[in-house]
C-alpha cells in the first residue's frame, strides 16, 4: 500500500547522522497510516533503531491504534524480563545526573513509552507484566527513591484499571490520547 511504501522509503532516513533529518522522518512516518504497521514494526524489532524506540513505540501506537498492541505488549514483556533480571543490580544513582544515554536510560525511555501506549490502547492482556513490574519496582530502594519513575507506578496501576481488569478498586481509566515519548532530546 501507499502508507507502506512511504514507510520504506523514509526508513533509510533515520540513520542519518544528521538529527534533524530524522527528526524530520519521524514527522513523516507519523503521517502514513495504518498501512505502514508492518514497516514500523519491522523498525522497531531492528537494532539498528535502538536510539529511536521510544519515538517508534508512539508513531506505532498512534497509526496502528488497538491492532499495534499485541506487538506493542510483547515488547513491553521483553522489557520487563529486562528489568526483572537487572534490576536488583542497579546502582542507586542509575539515573542521576540525566545520564539517559546509558543502557539504563535507554531501557527505561522505552518501558516509559510502552507503558503510554499500551494504556492508550487499553490493552488488559498488559495488566500481568504491569503488575510484576510495579511489584519489582517499589520492592527495591534504588529504584523507588527516583522520583520521576512515580510515572511508571502510577501508569502501571492505570494498565490495570482499564475496562476488563479485574482490581479490587474501581478508578476509571486514562482516556484515549496520544502516546507520547518521553521528553528527551532526539539521539
């Protein structure tokens, strides 16, 4: 399809060295449509990448709407065998200074950014992994003294409050918006 092609052919683009360039591609690839999943997906699952995850994840969740969260879900689930393995060795300084350009930063921008997106979509089939994630993170000092991951608590527990959950309270959930990348210079 046409929202496809367009994909493919601005791919290359966000392997300029040139941060405006894909900047700008990334404007571009969230005009294609639902058509361009399949590309943006592809992008998302290649390392090469890697730096523009957490913009993908968005674009992603904002062209390919509930259809993108299966993909989007199995993401998050790598993300927090991610944490579940390396967590309980972080340093307690692991994000001080904005030292976002570490694999640290880097793994939560993108934890950050699937867990925006998949409240977006309402997806409840992401309640399980949010809760070991929540449980994990306030049971270990280093990362519950960070204070701006408050947002990951309190996105997890809005995973689990969308329509389908079964909770024992009854907060409504996150309306629909865009999911938004964090807020973070482009790499």
């Amino acid at each position: 399809t046409q929202g496809e092609q367009r994909a493919q052919m601005l791919e290359p683009f966000l392997r300029s060295d040139v941060a405006m360039a894909r900047s700008s591609t990334l404007d571009e690839l969230e005009k294609t449509g639902k058509s361009a999943v399949p590309v943006l997906e592809a992008m998302l699952d290649n390392p090469t990448y890697d730096a523009c995850a957490p913009w993908l994840i968005s674009i992603l969740a904002n062209v390919g709407q509930e259809s993108a969260a299966p993909f989007l879900n199995a993401h998050f689930e790598r993300e927090v065998a991610f944490w579940e393995s390396n967590a309980p060795s972080v340093p307690n300084d692991w994000l001080a200074n904005g030292r976002y350009d570490n694999s640290l930063g880097h793994h939560h921008n993108v934890t950050e950014s699937l867990i925006g997106a998949l409240k977006t979509a309402h997806y409840t089939d992401a309640r399980q992994p949010a809760l070991r994630l929540h449980r994990l993170w306030i049971s270990l000092p280093q990362m519950k003294q960070f204070r701006r991951l408050g947002f990951l608590g309190g996105s997890l527990r809005a995973v689990d409050r969308c329509p389908g959950a079964a909770v024992e309270h009854s907060a409504p959930c996150a309306s629909r918006g865009s999911a938004n990348p964090p807020s973070l210079p482009l790499p």
